[in-house]
C-alpha cells in the first residue's frame, strides 16, 4: 500500500489544482489487500499505522482536514515474527 498526494496528475472531471489523496494497493494473495473471489472488487484489512498516515495526509493536503486519532501501539516485534513464521509455514 502506498498513499500519495496529486495534483496535476489525478484523473478527473473537470481538472482542477487542488490536491488530493490517494491510496495506491497492489492485490496479492497471502496478504491484507486481496482481489474479491467473485467480484472486480477488492479486499482491505488497513491497519492502525495505515488508517493513521491516510489521515495525516489528508490533513496535509486540505487546510480545511482536522482529522484527530488516539494512537495505537503496534504489535510487539516477536508477536508479529510468530504470525509470520506460522503465515510462511501454511503457505508453504
């Protein structure tokens, strides 16, 4: 997942110079952005950390953004290392 700001390179109707955010996602298997089995669609799990730099650059790019959050600790390291290793053995 990658969120940027655009300006000038935003496809829309009708053009105009004020920023906008955008969340850029990559579907693949095993991971928390998946293509919808019977839709076009797609499936996101965002976490803390992401919903939180989405707004940051909201508020970034529109003077009129107030968006407030209450931090939320990550997971501890080892935690996240236990999942991955169990995630890697299941997916062979």
């Amino acid at each position: 997942m990658e969120i940027i700001t655009k300006v000038t390179t935003a496809r829309r109707y009708p053009q105009h110079n004020y920023p906008i955010v955008c969340i850029r996602l990559r579907p693949k298997n095993g991971t928390r952005i998946q293509k919808m089995g019977d839709a076009d669609g797609l499936e996101i799990l965002f976490s803390h950390l992401e919903v939180i730099q989405h707004l940051m650059a909201l508020n970034a790019a529109d003077d009129k953004s107030k968006y407030t959050w209450v931090p939320i600790p990550e997971k501890p390291a080892e935690r996240k290392a236990y999942w991955d290793k169990v995630n890697q053995e299941r997916r062979g």
